[in-house]
C-alpha cells in the first residue's frame, strides 16, 4: 500500500510517505481490516516513517569556491571575536502588513480569532521593516522596525543606533567593526550609498569598518536568519500583528534557552527613507566624483538634475 508513495534515506533507513493516516486506515478498512487513525500511526512509527517538511538544500549553481568563500567568512568572524572586536550580522526581514491580518502559525485560546479574509496592502495601516543586527560575540539581538522603505541609508543608520545603545558600552575603546551582511536588498554588496553611508559611520566614530558578503544564493546561512529572526517568527507566530507596538513587543520577548535576548525600537527619528537614490562615480582632478541623484531631494539640489556631488580623495 505504501510502496508507490514510499521515499526515504537509504542512510539512515528514515521513510516517509505522502500518505496520510486517514487515507491509509480507509483503504486498510476498504480491505477488512478495523483499524483507526491513531493505530496506522502507531505501525507507521514503529517502521520509522515520520511526518518530514521540504528542507532547502539544493542549489543549481554550483561554484567550486563556495567552500572556501563560507571558510574565509568563519575565520573573519573568529578572528574578530578572539581579538574582542565587536561582530554583527545585518538583515532585513521580510515586511509586515499592520493590521488584523491572518499571521501563520498557532496558539492556545478557547476562542479562535476573527481576522480580514484578504491581505491586501490597501487595507494595512501601514508597513513595518524589521532591519535586525545580531552581535554574534555576545548573542544579542538588536532590531529596529522602520515604517517606509528598505534603503542603505535605513540600514546604516539602524547600525548607528546599535553602535551608540548597545556597541560602544559592550566593546569599550575597540576600533574595528566586522559586519557581515548577503549580497542584496540594502546591504548589497554592488550600492554605492551602502558604502557610502558605511565611510560616514566610520568617519564619525573613528571606527575601521571591515565588510564581507556572502556569496549568491547563500543568504540562508547568514548568522541572524538562523538564530535570530527564526525565534521571532516563532515568538509571534499565530497573532496579528495589528500595530507597531505588537511587533515591537514580540520581538523584545523572544528569548531562547541558549541565552539569546533581543531590543527593538520604533525608528522615528526619520519618518521617510526614499528608494530612488542612487550614487554614481566619476573621475575629476585625480578625485573620486561621488553624484547621489533622486526623486525626492530638498531643495539644496540641483534642479535640473537632482543630484548632489561629493568629492573623495582619489588615492
């Protein structure tokens, strides 16, 4: 009955079939045998078939650097916490719908709750962007929610907040920094306001900024998916999330038995961060010509073109 349904590790002998227990225990009762649901999983589990989800491990690029690649990151990262220099992972995590939105997930109530039958972004009050920085040294966790777009500007400026609340009180009088981010979404590694944005921060603390990113289509083993963002997923997981100070809430409480505790704030020092900046390079007088040009500029701005023009020592 199970064979054409049967898959498994030739391994460790672990099976598992697309069959469910209801199904198996109506066909062995089409056949005249009187058994229940609870008794095929009983016979299921004592042949070693158990319930198993998808697990995302392959990949279609093959690079034959890609080990090496992930060493070089390890050793960077192990290199800095043996010298006690502050070590973070940065993300963003996907955005969130404020409102009485169905949230996957589960919990205990004597009541289930009534949420909006569509998800809809017209029918948010408004959107939050968790941008997370995750102190691999002392497993901390540091998230700010901001209310506009994912932006480099956004994403600098959230470390900022972390180096002035939690970095400089944790690694007194340490210069170096390592950041370690993917290579997309506001931390990619082709943005020239990232790095820009990353020279002002460095600049203004006297801080020597060190990056590394991980290669393409490894962004699910940067260090905060797996041990930071995946608890707070968990944490709130079955509960609309129907204002900022819901979200902000469940990600100070997510707490895990390996000691990972986790601050948020509510970035509201800046209501807007604008996604159609964009910084280009060009060589004049043996200096780097840095032009950040957009849609929404002040009114310091060149009208014609809307850009605004920095000059970089060239050497």
């Amino acid at each position: 009955m199970l064979k054409d349904a049967t898959a498994g590790d030739p391994i460790t002998g672990l099976k598992w079939t697309k069959k469910t227990s209801h199904t198996l225990s109506r066909e062995l009762k089409r056949q005249g045998y009187e058994v229940g649901d609870d008794t095929v999983r009983r016979l299921l589990k004592q042949r070693r078939y158990v319930l198993r989800a998808n697990r995302k491990r392959l990949n279609k690029r093959k690079d034959t650097n890609r080990d090496r690649q992930m060493c070089y990151l390890v050793r960077m990262r192990q290199e800095h916490e043996k010298a006690g220099f502050p070590s973070i992972s940065v993300d963003a995590k996907q955005r969130e719908l404020i409102g009485n939105f169905k949230n996957p997930g589960r919990t205990y109530r004597r009541k289930q709750l009534d949420v909006l039958e569509s998800d809809y972004p017209s029918d948010a009050n408004g959107v939050a962007i968790p941008y997370g920085i995750y102190d691999t040294t002392y497993n901390d966790g540091f998230v700010v929610v901001g209310i506009s777009h994912q932006t480099p500007e956004f994403a600098v400026a959230c470390i900022r907040r972390w180096w002035l609340r939690v970095g400089k009180k944790k690694f007194p009088n340490k210069k170096h920094l390592l950041v370690q981010a993917d290579c997309g979404g506001a931390n990619g590694n082709r943005l020239w306001t990232w790095k820009y944005e990353l020279q002002k921060l460095a600049d203004e603390f006297d801080l020597i900024v060190s990056v590394t990113h991980l290669p393409t289509s490894a962004s699910k083993w940067n260090l905060i998916e797996h041990r930071l963002f995946c608890h707070i997923e968990a944490n709130w997981a079955g509960v609309p999330l129907v204002d900022y100070e819901t979200i902000i809430k469940f990600i100070r409480t997510t707490k895990t038995e390996t000691g990972l505790r986790c601050r948020a704030y509510h970035y509201n020092d800046v209501s807007y961060y604008y996604d159609m900046l964009n910084i280009t390079t060009t060589f004049w007088g043996g200096s780097v010509l840095l032009t950040m040009c957009g849609a929404f500029c002040d009114d310091a701005c060149d009208e014609s073109s809307r850009q605004h023009s920095f000059v970089v020592d060239g050497s």
